[in-house]
C-alpha cells in the first residue's frame, strides 16, 4: 500500500507527551485539517500521527501547531518517499 497520492505530502509525526495528556491531545489533533490518522503507541513515543497535505508550507503549519500543544514534549517528523 503506496502512501503517496500524485502531488500529496505525506509525513508521520511521532510525538512524546505529558503522562496523562494523551486521550485529550489525541480528540483535539485528530481534527485538525491535515490530520489523516491519530493513534496512541507505547514504546520510545506515545503518538503516531499521520498527515496528508498537499505541500510542505501545509506540513510545517500542521507540525507547529501540534508542537505549540500544551502536553506535546517533542516530536520528530518523518517525511514518506
């Protein structure tokens, strides 16, 4: 299964998060435009979040607002060839 559509950037956001913060970032990323798929993860990070935008000025907007969440420690995007 291709993670590329024609033009489509589509990028992982794999982010850290406060104990406790992860069903309520969760409800509120998930509705952000962008925001193709949340999912909760254990391990080295607590959320996988999949993006779907058309360009990287869309992409960076998406991540910043995610980063600038109040529970978000850090996170680290991962573009898809």
């Amino acid at each position: 299964m291709s993670d590329v559509r024609g033009n489509e950037v589509v990028a992982y956001i794999l982010a850290r998060i406060n104990l406790g913060k992860e069903y309520e970032l969760l409800e509120y990323i998930k509705n952000l435009r962008g925001v193709d798929e949340v999912r909760i993860v254990y391990g080295e990070y607590d959320m996988v979040i999949k993006v779907r935008v058309n360009t990287l000025v869309e992409l960076d907007r998406v991540v910043t607002q995610i980063r600038r969440l109040n529970g978000v420690l850090t996170t680290t995007t991962l573009i898809s060839s």
